[in-house]
C-alpha cells in the first residue's frame, strides 16, 4: 500500500512538472522603442516569408512552389506609420471607387494579430491569435466595422472617457492602409478574391492604450497582418 502511495506521489510530481513545462512564459515588457524595432523586423521576415494563394489568403511561402510569389517581391509600401501594404495583382477593381475614412464598408477579410519577441535572438512573430475570420466564419462580409470607423453614437452614448475617443476601438493603421485601395461594388453574396494585405505594427494598432474587448484578449504590444476585399464602401 505504501508503495502504492508512493508511486502516485511521485506521478503527481511528475505529471505537474510536465505542465509547467507547456505553459508558454510570457516574454518579458521591454521598452517601447526596442518593442517597435521588434515589430519593424518581424513584419519584414513575414513578407519573405509569405505568399498569397490563388484567391489571396495568406500561406507561408515554399521556394520550390513555383506558383507562389513572395510578398516581399510584389513591391511592398511602408508608410511612415510604420503600417505595410501589399496590394495584390490582377485583384483590384476597374475602375473601383475611392475609400474614404469615415465609409461604411462590407468587408471580407481574414486577420490575425502576432506579439513580435526576440526569441534565442531571433526575432518574429509570435503567439498569433485571429482577430477576425469571415470566410471561415459566415461567408459573408463584415458590414460597417468598428475597428476601421467607430460609430458616432456609439462615442456619443458612452459612458466613460476612454470609450468616447475614436482611438478605443479603431486600428488607424489598418484605417489608413485601407484607404490606400478602393473598393469593389459586388453583392454579399459574391465568391471572394481578396485584393491585398496591410501589416499594422503595434504602435499603428493599440500599442499599449486601453481599447474595446473584441476578443477577450489584450492586443497590448500585438501587430495586425489583415488579408482583406472591400466588396462595397458607402458615403456614411
């Protein structure tokens, strides 16, 4: 019986020193400057190291895959935000029309936010979590999100003072990239093929600001990488 005991004692032991080991440290805060350097590296390893497939997600690129062109070769422009885009050949309307700021848009799009780390000095994207998915998700496109323009009644029906600013829900990286396009004047229902990817490094996102709960996560310090096609955009 003794035996026993001890033998459960000491699985005990052992079975809690393995999850020690799979939870992920968090990586320790460093200063807002190194932090930006962080982001301005990684995003540039992310374009040699990414690619659009044939409707324009993201995957990670192959050099023996013939059909693939790496982001970093379709002549990437970084504004001086900091915040990237990309747009995609042969995807853009004709003629399109103009993006402006305060547009309401119907937007398809796949996003997912990365914490740049220097891990064993190398430095990257980590820790990615998808921010927002509507073709895995319903199909159909986003109408009028808050993170590209925030209701004016929604500022002006809050409560508090954090969440009357602009800055509280929108990511003006992504704001501004966006308006860099035009968009399409497709119905809802159309297939997809999405036209470009803006990369919004955390300072041109929420840096370390208190902003709305879309996730339940904090985006403290994250990067934004948004594959994306306006369908429609209308004068708000």
């Amino acid at each position: 019986m003794k035996k026993t005991f001890l033998f459960l004692a000491l699985a005990s032991i052992a079975i809690t020193s393995c999850r020690k080991d799979d939870v992920e440290e968090l990586a320790p805060e460093v200063s807002i400057e190194t932090q930006n350097s962080y982001d301005n590296e990684a995003a540039q390893k992310f374009l040699e190291t990414h690619a659009f497939d044939s409707k324009g997600n993201l995957k990670d690129y192959v050099a023996t895959d013939t059909t693939l062109v790496k982001l970093a070769s379709l002549s990437p422009i970084t504004l001086p935000s900091g915040v990237i885009y990309v747009v995609r050949p042969g995807a853009q309307p004709s003629p399109g029309t103009n993006i402006a700021g305060s547009d309401i848009l119907r937007l398809m799009s796949t996003s997912v936010t990365y914490i740049a780390t220097n891990t064993d000095s190398k430095i990257a994207f980590t820790s990615p979590y998808v921010f927002k998915n509507t073709i895995a998700g319903s199909g159909i496109p986003e109408v009028d999100p808050a993170y590209f323009n925030v209701k004016q009644s929604v500022l002006d029906n809050a409560t508090g003072d954090l969440a009357k600013q602009r800055g509280f829900y929108e990511i003006e990286g992504f704001k501004e990239a966006l308006q860099k396009f035009k968009a399409f004047n497709i119905p809802d229902e159309s297939n997809y093929n999405l036209q470009g990817a803006i990369i919004v490094p955390s300072r041109a996102a929420f840096a370390r600001d208190a902003h709305f709960n879309y996730s339940g996560i904090s985006f403290k310090d994250r990067s934004f990488v948004f594959s994306f096609q306006v369908y429609k955009n209308t004068p708000r």
